[in-house]
C-alpha cells in the first residue's frame, strides 16, 4: 500500500472499498456496489459511505451515488475541478456553459462562485460544498456544442469555445453581464472557429441573437473572415431592431447600430474595456511571435 493511502486510516470495509475503486479504475461509486462488494446491508454500507466521506476519500454527488477523491490529491483538493466532477452527475444530457466555460477557458477573469449546469431536464438548483449550481433549461435543439474536458482525471462536458461565446452572449447575465460577456468574445476571439461559429448561429435560427453578436464582433474588432461576416449580415432585417441591454437605453448608451439593426441601450463606459479588445489581443499573439 503506498503512503497515499497510509495517511488517512482506514477500517478494513473502508479499505476494500477505495482499493477497489482505486484498483479498476473507478471513480464513482452507488450505495449498493458498496453493499455488494463488502457482503453487507445497505443500512450497514451507509455506515462505511458516511465514514468515508468524515474523512476526505468519498463525495455525495447524486441521491446514492458517490465520487472517490483521488488519493494522489488528499482531502483538502476538493477546488472547482472536484465540484465540476460532481455536479455533473446531477443530470443526463447536460454541460457545463456561460460563466463557468469561460472561466474554464480563461476568456473572463472574474471569479465565479456559481456552476452553470445546462440541460433540458427540469431539475431544482443546489448547492455542493458551498458552490451554488444553477440550472439552466435549454430546449433540445439547443443543446449542441459542447465536448469532453478533463478535470483532474474526471471527464465532463463543457461547452465548446464558440457555443460558450454564443451563450454568453445571448444571456449576458449567466456571463457576469454585457460588459463581461463582450470581453468574453474579444478575449475568445483569436481561438474561434468563425465558420463554426456562424454555424451555430444557423442552427440556434434566431435572427436577433445574430444581429446582436454581429455587432459584439465589430465592437471587439475581431478578425473575422470577410465570407462569415457576410454570412452573419444575411440575417440582418425584420420589423424590429434587436436590443442590447435593458428596454430603458443608459444615459450614455451608444444607440442605434444601422449595419445590424441592433439598439444598444448597454451603458457606453460599460462597453468601454471591451472596445477594440480582439484586435489588440490579435496585436499581442503576433508580437508574440515575432
């Protein structure tokens, strides 16, 4: 047995427990498969689950189903990687978008002490080791873009750059606000797929939520292809502009956007630091490079 494990004891049930978890590879755990392995009721394996989570090896992720803490990590390395790890098992199909993706990718800085869990199933919000975990319904249709990131050996899904984007920005709240969320894309902007991009856009069919990152791109000033520019400006119509931010415009707010139809009501100081923000990032990666 290697230090690791000798350095939180354990009762001989609560060993066979995490060797075998640790043996095959595993990492979740039911009430049941405790009972099963151990040749002992359910009331009884609730005693050696209970236990194990007084000291640091186990973590309630579901009703009944539990996550092994990594021995290499110890106790105490329950961060925002460990809580990804279990707040993805509260619901199937799900990922993990807005504010947190974008933390996750370093398009935002601010610091989150909110998971935003998307899925089409209804579930209540809860709360996992002091982190409140939001839950965010999106209709079926709308739930593409995501893929398989590693968190200290646990696999979830997170959206992908580009649909983190688009979410952002089309629930500026859920991404710490317009500001935060324009930031969000010019930070991003130099590491998107534009066609795949413009793609999602397609596929979402909202014509003002294209109209309104048609304007985000040109306020960032991100190099994008001249081709999905065009692509984007094709949705540009209807009876109505689209809006950007609340009904009642901010006494500085830009206004009215004639190239995309789009009122921006957002506060102009607001918008400010994400001015030009994918060209200068731009500016930076080539410099780099030089």
């Amino acid at each position: 047995m290697n230090s690791a494990f000798q350095t939180r004891s354990l009762s001989a049930h609560e060993g066979r427990v995490v060797l075998s978890l640790a043996e095959h590879g595993r990492r979740e755990i039911r009430r049941q498969d405790v009972a099963s392995l151990l040749g002992i009721t359910l009331k009884a394996a609730d005693h050696v689950i209970h236990s194990l989570r007084r000291k640091g090896w186990l973590e309630r992720a579901s009703w009944g189903r539990y996550l092994l803490i990594p021995p290499d990590q110890g106790p105490d390395a329950l961060g925002e990687s460990n809580l990804l790890a279990l707040a993805s098992r509260i619901v199937e199909p799900y990922y993990f978008g807005y504010g947190t993706a974008a933390a996750h990718y370093g398009f935002t800085t601010q610091v989150r002490n909110v998971i935003w869990l998307v899925t089409p199933v209804h579930r209540r919000d809860r709360r996992l080791l002091d982190v409140d975990v939001r839950i965010v319904n999106q209709s079926p249709h709308r739930l593409f873009g995501y893929t398989d990131v590693d968190v200290y050996g646990y696999a979830v899904k997170m959206s992908d750059h580009e649909k983190t984007v688009i979410d952002c920005l089309d629930r500026p709240k859920l991404a710490g606000g317009i500001a935060e969320a324009a930031i969000i894309l010019g930070s991003a902007s130099g590491r998107l797929n534009w066609q795949r991009f413009a793609d999602y856009l397609d596929r979402i069919d909202s014509r003002a939520l294209t109209q309104r990152a048609g304007w985000y791109v040109d306020h960032v000033q991100a190099e994008i292809p001249t081709v999905v520019r065009n692509r984007l400006r094709k949705h540009v119509g209807g009876d109505r502009p689209a809006i950007i931010g609340p009904k009642k415009p901010a006494p500085d707010a830009p206004g009215y956007d004639a190239n995309w139809r789009v009122l921006v009501h957002a506060s102009g100081a607001e918008l400010k630091a994400s001015a030009g923000l994918g060209r200068r990032h731009t500016l930076k990666r080539k410099q780099a490079l030089c």
